[in-house]
C-alpha cells in the first residue's frame, strides 16, 4: 500500500558510537504520515557486502537501551541489526499504565500494527549492506506479537522469533501466510498467555503446516526475559536468569538453521 511505503527521512546520525567494529544509528522513517525513529546497529568490516537482517522489536514500553543492546550484541555476529520503533519519534511510555494502554490500540488493530512492523521491514531491507533475501523479525512481549503479525501479513521473512510474546490471532487463517521457519520461546507459567492460547496457536500452526519450534521454560512467568522486570513470580512477569539464557541459546541456534 502506497501510503504505508517507508520514506526515509535520512539517517541522524546522532548517536554514531564506536563499539569495536560496531556502528550505530538513529534512523527517522516513516509509515504513512507517522515518524518512526529507530536504531540500527553494524560491523563495519563485516557489512561492506550484503547481510543478514534482522529486525527487533520492543515491549509495551517502547524502544529502549534493552532493545538497542539487543542490536548491537547481534551486530557483533555479523548480522545488521534494527531495533524497529512501533509507537513513534518521541513517543514513550512514562509507566505501566500508559504501555497498557499503546500496546493495547496496536493489539486492538492488527492492520495498524503490521503498517508500523512492515516500514521497519521496509526501511532495513533498503539499506545496501542488507540481504533482503534473508531477513529474520524477533520481538519481546507485545514485540512478540508484533514479530507474529509481520509473518501473518506474508512478510518474505526466513524466520520469526517471540522471546514470552502474545500468541492471539484475530484471523487465525493468516497463519497461511506465514514464510520461513516460527520459534516461540514461552514461560511455561506465563499467566498473561493462558494456555488455550496457546492451544489454539498450536493448531493454527499445525494446520497451515508451518515448521513451528515451541518451546516452554518451565518455572517462567512473561518477560523472562527481561532484567528489569524483577524476580516476583506472583506478578505475573518476572526475569528467569536460567531462561533467559537458554532462550537466547535457542535464538542463536535458529538463527544459523535460517541463515
């Protein structure tokens, strides 16, 4: 759709920051009218011939130093790597409440969430030192979600990744056009992902026979994943430290099966 077309702003390079070999920058894109800033991160040495791309999305509080580290620890790999903004330039949330609020218009409108996700695919699969060919969208929680819907839009993806995401599917056919291999990493005890939701994730998968790796950690809760989410089981979203690294082992290896 032509008024959902990436237009690039050019890239601000207000944050160009040498870690070893790894270039950063802040690009502003758009999706429609709406002004996106994201962060990419590189190997300069590595990307003078196309790479690997990967795309990051955030949780309910939008982009930040987790997900900006996120990009810099793949960049290090080799792969280019784009920590997307879905909310927009400027737009975070100040405290939980607010994030309930944002995640919960995108999840309430699923064609508004796959525009925003599609311009940060549209804007890393137009930088020269990107393999379009070979592009792999991750996210964390309402990322999570986000990563799901860019693969049901029928997103020429190799491969999508949820680290504790959203299962729900309000089409449940689009699974159909999911490309590429699907990991889900999930708690096994995640209260915000009951398990018919999970149940019925399954089957959409099974049905549309697409090649689905689930894995539950068990004695996890939602946003294992993420330091600050504290260590309290009984909120329903707490850090796993033994999770966390297992999942992103398991990331790591879908990674190589995909590329």
């Amino acid at each position: 759709m032509k008024n959902l077309a990436v237009i690039a702003l050019g890239v601000t390079l207000t944050s160009v920051m040498a870690f070893g070999k790894i270039k950063t920058e802040n690009p502003v894109y758009k999706a429609g009218e709406t002004s996106m800033e994201g962060f990419v991160a590189y190997d300069d040495a590595k990307a003078k011939s196309p790479r690997p791309g990967i795309i990051i999305v955030h949780d309910w509080m939008g982009l930040g130093d987790f997900q900006k580290q996120k990009a810099q620890d793949l960049a290090k790999k080799g792969y280019v790597s784009f920590a997307a903004d879905i909310y927009g330039k400027g737009i975070r949330p100040k405290n939980p409440d607010e994030a309930g609020q944002f995640a919960g218009k995108y999840k309430a409108n699923r064609n508004l969430l796959r525009a925003r996700v599609r311009a940060a695919y549209d804007y890393l699969v137009s930088m020269k030192n990107v393999d379009p060919k070979k592009i792999v969208v991750m996210g964390y929680c309402f990322g999570g979600t986000t990563a799901l819907e860019l693969a049901r839009s029928g997103a020429p993806l190799v491969g999508t990744a949820t680290f504790h995401g959203g299962l729900s599917n309000p089409n449940p056919s689009d699974a159909k056009n999911i490309k590429g291999k699907v990991l889900v990493m999930h708690g096994a005890d995640d209260p915000f992902v009951p398990p018919a939701e999970v149940n019925e994730f399954k089957k959409e998968m099974a049905d549309s026979k697409i090649p689905m790796e689930f894995i539950a950690y068990k004695g996890a809760v939602h946003a294992f994943a993420i330091p600050s989410a504290g260590n309290d089981n009984s909120k329903g979203a707490a850090y796993n430290a033994e999770a966390d690294k297992k999942s992103w082992q398991a990331f790591e290896k879908f990674l190589s099966s995909v590329f």
